[in-house]
C-alpha cells in the first residue's frame, strides 16, 4: 500500500483509534501523543516492506504502543516512597548554623517553593499533609479520598522533585 492509501486509511480509523488508546492509557492527552507515534512507527514499517493486512497491523500497533506505555508508568511509580532518603527534606539549616548554610537553606526553600507551586493541587495537599503535618500515608489516602497506593506515588514524585533541587543547589 502506497503511502497516500495508508494515510486515508489512518484518517478513517483515526477516531476508532484514538478511542481505543483513550481507554487503554485514561489520558486524552497521551491517547494523542501515541496515536501520533502509531502513525509514525507504520509509516517506517510501510518503507521498509508492504504489509498485506494494513488495518488490523494499525490497531496491534496502537495497542502495542499503549501497553509499553502502560508498563514503563507502572515500572516508574513500582518504586515507594520509602526507597528516597528522609533527609532530602529535612535539608534546612538549624539555628546556629553558618551564614553559607543558612543561604544554602534559604536557596533550597525558595526553589522548593516555586516547583511545588507547578504540582497539581492533590500533589500540594499529599506534601502539606506528610511533610508539613506528618500525617501518614493511610490518613492522606482517607482524607483525600484516594488509596493508599496514590498517596506513596505522589510523595515518591514529590520527593523526587525534592532531590533533584537539593543535588542541583550541591553542586
């Protein structure tokens, strides 16, 4: 199939497509970015050999592409929060201590300040509730009606967030 053929054929089936990536991954937004990456990986497979059943190779390929998705989300959030070390952020300088370690503190809390600002309002509430009023995990989950597995995952990215700022104000 020529590359015009495939491209009608790809708008033809572009709803049916996005749809089935929409329900797979539950991002619209995703959904997109793979139906554009489907579109993509069949154009290349198309210049290297002609596929004889055009249509269902299409809809594997979607599929394929939101499971490896799919597992690449699950392998990033596998990790807990218990695997980042505490003392990211309990990284603030006591009294009595130096002017430099006083700056280096107030360096981190205004950089912290300003990326947990771009976190989505639940990931605030998650970082307020834990590390501001050391409520546990279960009580977040709770109160935020949420499960317990949610409430690690946003902390494991938040304090992700967290170490990224405090190994870039070390360097």
């Amino acid at each position: 199939m020529v590359r015009p053929a495939f491209d009608a054929l790809f708008i033809r089936h572009r709803r049916p497509l996005l749809r089935t990536l929409q329900r797979m991954v539950g991002n619209p937004s995703t959904a997109e970015d793979l139906l554009q990456d489907t579109w993509l990986r069949v154009t290349r497979a198309l210049a290297r050999s002609p596929i004889e059943h055009l249509e269902p190779f299409l809809f594997q390929t979607a599929r394929n592409l939101a499971r490896d998705h799919l597992r690449a989300r699950r392998l990033r959030e596998h990790t807990l929060i218990e695997d980042v070390p505490d003392t990211v952020l309990h990284d603030i300088a006591q009294s009595g201590s130096t002017l430099d370690q006083a700056a280096h503190a107030e360096r981190l809390l205004l950089r912290l300040s300003a990326d947990i600002a771009r976190l989505s309002r639940r990931q605030q509430q998650v970082f307020s509730l834990s590390r501001l009023h050391g409520h546990s995990c279960g009580d977040i989950a709770e109160y935020l009606e949420v499960s317990t597995s949610t409430v690690q995952k946003e902390l494991k990215l938040i304090t992700e967030v967290c170490a990224q700022i405090a190994q870039r104000l070390n360097q």
